[in-house]
C-alpha cells in the first residue's frame, strides 16, 4: 500500500513534530517528508519496487528546534520490500542518546 512513518520523541513524550524525513527507492530515487504535528509523514504509495529502501531521519535539526543536544545528528533506517503491494510503516522511537525502530502495521 505504501510507505509511511511516525517518529515519537521518548525523552519529552511527545509525537516529533518537523522531523525531515527523506526516503530512498531501490533505483535511488528520493522522496523528502517532514512529520506533521502528531510526529507521522507519509512517503510512498504503491505499487512500490521490491529491494532495499533507506529512511533517513534528520534528528539534529530536531533537537535543535527543542533546544536539546543530541548524539546522533541522523539516522538512517535501512528495509527490505518483498510485497510491494503491502503497507510499510516503519516507526521511530527517538531520543537524544537512543533510538529504536520496527516494523510496524
């Protein structure tokens, strides 16, 4: 069905409003999003291609908007698609030393 997000700032609670988020096909193409004001963004429709997609999510542009020092200045989330049909929303738990990320529905 598609390729969607939703990035959740763990350390303040809080969906992460204004995250760039910008997505890489097989092919190389990119698609850029910002998360909207309950942390989610939307980046590709279906039918996608199978192969190896990348999430970068720019998370020191973030901070700095929230006035907080981070570690990791981005990160990036790698995923494979088989069913190109199928949704894939790949969810972002975030904070200034950690992240988590899983498949989510």
């Amino acid at each position: 069905m598609s390729v969607t997000t939703h990035v959740l700032d763990t350390a303040r609670g809080l969906p992460a409003f204004g995250v760039n988020v910008l997505l890489t096909d097989p092919t190389g193409d990119t698609v850029a999003a910002i998360t909207d004001l309950d942390g989610r963004a939307r980046l590709a429709e279906a039918p996608l291609l199978a192969g190896n997609y990348q999430l970068v999510f720019a998370t020191a542009e973030y901070f700095a908007l929230t006035g907080t020092p981070t570690f990791y200045p981005e990160v990036t989330v790698t995923f494979t698609v088989t069913d190109g049909a199928a949704h894939h929303h790949v969810p972002l738990l975030v904070s200034p030393y950690a992240y988590s990320t899983y498949r989510g529905s």
